[in-house]
C-alpha cells in the first residue's frame, strides 16, 4: 500500500492511495471534484470518477492508467518481455543535469509496446522506465516515469518521488509512505455495482 501526494502540470496537488495485491490494484485519487478510482481485479478494470457509475476499461486505456502499478515487476523480466537486449548507455534525467552511466534493460511485454529500463550503474537502482507505443499512424507515444529518493523499505530501497511525463501530463508523486505485506481485502478490487 502506497500513500502520497502528486503534484499535476497545472500545479494542482492531489492526496493518493495505491493498494496493490499480486495482479490485482487499486488506485485512488482524492480530486476537488471527487474520488477518482481506478480498478484492476487482475481479469477486468474499471473507473470511478466522482459520484458517476463504474465503467470498463480495457486495453490501451487500462494499461496507461495502471502504469505505476507492479512492484514486482523486475522480479518476472523474463516472464513479460520478449526479446529481452541489454547495453549502457549515458542518460540526463533533467536539462542541465549531469548525464549519469546506466544499464539498459530493454524488452517487447506486448505488440507494438517497447520498454526500457534504465538503472544506475553505480547504485545499481532504477531511475528511468520508458514505454513507446507505435500508433497505426507510424507515430509514437512515449510515457517516461523517473524514479528517485530512494529510501529503504523493509530492508528494499524503493523510490519515494516518481515523475511520470506523456503526451497528456506531467505529474510528481511523492510518497510518504509505503506497507508491504499489507492484508488488503479482495473485494477492494471489484467493480462497484451501480
């Protein structure tokens, strides 16, 4: 379970929860407007926004609103990405920043999706996940999340500020705090009936 705040690109702060349970996840945001709830229950996802009924979501828009989702995902790299490739590479994290030396992990989880992941060669932490995704159009969109102020977290360094940046926003969250092995009852994840 993750607790927090993110910050949009309109300078808006939002109170979020992020509760995540094997495949399962659940994100809540307190908007001025009202809760917004986004829902996985590991087979179908939904969202809430405001006092409006549940509503399906699936393919590209149920993958880009659980991005932050899957702790665990560097455990099952091999599980997920076809094609797997590795190399380094220099990257800058902001203008003016000091380029840093990573290792690039990069993979193929679904069709016309590529991923990269970038760790800190010298810390060996993760401090950049790209995803393009090509459009019929021979176009791309491209979503970079960074990850920084590590923390540890039941002896597991985890990144405590994440800023996620793509076509549509640009929003940084800060987390205040994170509980693993929390018991989160499933009927969390359910679409509400309504």
């Amino acid at each position: 379970m993750i607790t927090g705040t993110f910050v949009t690109r309109g300078n808006v702060t939002v109170p979020f929860t992020i509760e995540e349970k094997g495949s399962k996840y659940r994100e809540t945001a307190q908007l001025a407007s009202g809760a917004q709830i986004i829902g996985f229950d590991g087979q179908t996802g939904w969202l809430v926004a405001g006092p409006n009924a549940a509503i399906d979501l699936n393919g590209f828009p149920l993958k880009l609103l659980t991005r932050l989702a899957e702790l665990t995902r560097p455990l099952t790299f091999k599980d997920r990405y076809q094609n797997l490739q590795s190399t380094t590479a220099r990257l800058t994290l902001s203008p003016g920043a000091t380029p840093i030396d990573t290792n690039m992990i990069q993979g193929v989880p679904s069709a016309n999706v590529t991923e990269r992941f970038y760790f800190d060669a010298g810390s060996g932490l993760l401090v950049r996940r790209q995803i393009t995704t090509r459009t019929p159009l021979n176009g791309s969109l491209v979503e970079t999340f960074d990850y920084s102020m590590y923390r540890a977290v039941n002896g597991v360094m985890m990144a405590h500020t994440i800023k996620r940046n793509n076509w549509a926003s640009l929003d940084t969250f800060t987390i205040t705090d994170i509980k693993t092995n929390t018991a989160i009852d499933d009927s969390r994840f359910v679409k509400p009936k309504g």
